[in-house]
C-alpha cells in the first residue's frame, strides 16, 4: 500500500509538473490568460479520458473474472451433481485472481475424475460383454449414459470378479467332463454325431458356451457314455464267461486260449 501510495504521488507530481512546464511556455509565447484556462482544461480532459479509459479497460477484467468465477461455480456445482458428491465450499477470502484459479483448478480436477470414470466404465463393461457372452448371464444394469458413483464402480468390479471366478470353475467343469468324454469316445469307439457332441469334442475351449444348461448337458452326456461303457462292460463279462464255458466243454487248448485272450 505504501508503495501504491508513492506511484499515486509520483503520477499527481509528474502532472503539476507538466502543467506547470506547460503554463511556463504559454506564458513565454505570450499566450492569453484565456487561452491558457482552455488549453489547461483541454489538457485536463485529455488526461481525464486517459483515465476514464484505463478505468473502462480495468473495470472490464474485473467484470470477465467475476463472471469467469460464477461460471466455475456453476460448473464445478454441475459437476458435483454428476459425480455424485457434496457441494463445495464457495471460495471467498483472496483476490478474484487467486479465486478464478481455485475454482479453475476445481473444475479441472472433477473433469479429469469424471473422465477416468467414464474410462473405467467402459473399460468394465467390455469385460462384462465378455463374460456375459461365454456364461449366457444378464449384463450388469447400470446406465452408461450417467457418470457412475465410485459405489456403482466398485459394485461392478465386485460384480465382474464374481462372474470371473464363476468362469474358472466353469471352465475347470469343461475340461475334466471334456477329457473324460473324450475317453469315454475312445473307449466305446464312437463318433460324436450331433452337433452339441462335435462341438464339446472338436470346438475350442475358449469357444465354448460356459451356460449352465450346457455344463448340465455336459454332465449328461457324459452320463449316458459312461452309462453305455458300464453295459458294454457287464456285456464282455457275460461273453468270456460263456467263451470259457466252451472251451471247457470243447477242451480247447491252452496256446489257443491265450492267442485270442490278447483280443
């Protein structure tokens, strides 16, 4: 303030000397009293335009950081609603500088977080479509149009590690059934026929649709081989004892015997 004051000074000082130089010369030329009072006053209101000027310009920048601040608010009270947080406090000690950057600085940062929302929502949705797609289960219902609520994101992070590990051990189901249905193929030598066998035997295990009625149909597929394998089995029972029976009673020798054992 003291500074001001002396430039103030300085600047009323630097225009009495002026006027006094200014008077000096009149007075030299021999200019008439009249016409110095005129002179000087048009001196006056050059300099008073100069200032009103200065004034209007300074007025003015006062004028654009006041409505840039209320802008801010507004914004930054928008951005508070979207986000789903509490209102901020209006900032009201410092300069209207150092508040236009504060809340700047407000609105900059709530954008930056309302972005890395909307990234990350995206970002679990496509794993969601993902997973929904190989286990046939409903989407998460969340509007993608609104910017989630860090309760929402962590719902469906937890949402989507459910539907993972649910993944694994639906996949870990597929391959043991799988193997055993492939052994049980081998075993019985038969050749998958319908589409759902083809699919289990030939397709790729990422490929497969991890539903549950296809994990059931799984199961029972391989019920129904292992089914088959038991009367196969029951049946070759039955057949060598009736073999050895024959070769009892038709006293077939022993080179024989071994020879078609190996069958």
């Amino acid at each position: 303030p003291a500074y001001s004051e002396a430039l103030a000074s300085e600047s009323v000082l630097c225009l009495t000397r002026a006027l006094d130089t200014l008077r000096g010369i009149w007075e030299r030329i021999g200019v008439p009293e009249e016409q110095r009072l005129e002179r000087t006053d048009v001196v006056r209101k050059h300099v008073q335009e100069l200032l009103d000027l200065m004034i209007k310009e300074e007025e003015g920048l006062q004028e654009r950081l006041l409505n840039s601040i209320a802008m801010r608010q507004k914004d930054v009270e928008t951005l508070c609603r979207e986000l789903q947080l509490g209102p901020l406090q209006a900032e009201e000690e410092g300069t209207l500088l150092q508040q236009e950057k504060c809340w700047r600085t407000h609105m900059e940062a709530l954008l930056k977080e309302k972005e890395n929302r909307k990234r990350e929502l995206s970002t679990l949705k496509e794993q969601d479509q993902d997973l929904c797609s190989t286990l046939c289960v409903t989407p998460f219902c969340i509007d993608f149009n609104a910017v989630p609520s860090l309760e929402q994101l962590n719902s469906y992070r937890n949402h989507l590690a459910s539907l993972t590990a649910e993944k694994e051990r639906r996949q870990e189901v597929f391959v043991k059934t799988k193997r055993e249905i492939i052994l049980c193929m081998e075993e019985l030598d038969h050749t998958p026929d319908t589409s759902f066998e083809q699919d289990v035997v030939c397709k790729d295990e990422e490929a497969f649709c991890l539903s549950t009625d296809n994990i059931a149909a799984l199961r029972d597929l391989l019920k129904q081989l292992e089914g088959q394998r038991s009367l196969n089995e029951a049946l070759c029972v039955e057949l060598r004892s009736r073999v050895v029976v024959l070769w009892e009673r038709l006293q077939v020798p022993a080179e024989e015997r071994e020879a078609f054992a190996v069958h």
